[in-house]
C-alpha cells in the first residue's frame, strides 16, 4: 500500500493533486512572459504567488506543533529539522491516528484546492491592454 492506503481521504487527495499538476502550467505560462510583462503584470504575479503560498499556512497548525503552520512542509517531529513534507498527514499516520491523518488530508486537500483555484483564476493581461501598447520590453 501507499502511504495514503489507510486514510478515508486518499483518493480525493490523490485526485486533487493531478488536476493541481495539470493546472499549473497558466502559472509557469504566465512565469515565462513575466520576463517580457510590464512592472503592473509583474507586481500582479508576485502577489498571486504571495497569496497562494500564504494559503498553505493553517491558522490552527499542525496537530501538537501550533507554532508550525505550513501544511505542505514542516521540520519533522522526531528528525531534528529533516523536512517532513505533508507533516499533519505523515506525523498522524506514524503514531497510528488514522482519524487524524484523514483530517489531515482534508486539511491540505482543502489547502491545494484553494491554490489551484487561484492559479486557475489568475491570467496575465495582453501585452496590448496596457495603456502606451507596453509589450515590447525596452527600458527597465
């Protein structure tokens, strides 16, 4: 078995997570013409990025640890500060918590479901609905 087998949630998550892989390209898309994009294109990307990473934080934190917040990443519970990634769901599943890592896994699942809308939502502008034509890239 996989590491979600015994979690009630795993296929939702395993499902959210291609859709998410599969939406992510708008983004690199949109990462890729914000080399050629305009200060105003560029400031709407980075704060779409900053709004999506803050999106991973849990207001709650992760079960035991309320100072760690970040869903998708954590310092490991007995490992020092080895990565844990997924920390609520692998620290629930390695002390026998199947309730809790199915909580877990919605926790995230409703994390990642967020950010793809996000990127899902954000596209950037055409260079020609700037005011002066912007486009080109001279300058700057």
């Amino acid at each position: 078995g996989g590491v979600f087998a015994k979690t009630a949630n795993s296929t939702a998550l395993k499902s959210m997570m291609a859709a998410c892989g599969a939406k992510s390209g708008s983004l690199e898309e949109g990462v890729g013409k914000a080399k050629k994009c305009t200060k105003a294109r560029l400031k709407a990307l980075n704060d779409a990025l900053y709004t999506m990473e803050r999106g991973f934080l849990s207001h709650e934190g992760l079960p035991g640890r309320k100072w760690f917040l970040h869903v998708l990443q954590a310092p490991a519970l007995y490992m020092g500060y080895g990565a844990d990634p997924y920390p609520g769901i692998a620290q629930a599943m390695r002390d026998g918590d199947w309730d809790l890592a199915s909580d877990q896994v919605k926790v995230v699942a409703d994390r990642v479901l967020a950010a793809e809308a996000l990127l899902r939502a954000w596209r950037p502008k055409p260079a020609s609905a700037g005011a002066g034509g912007g486009g080109g890239g001279g300058g700057g």
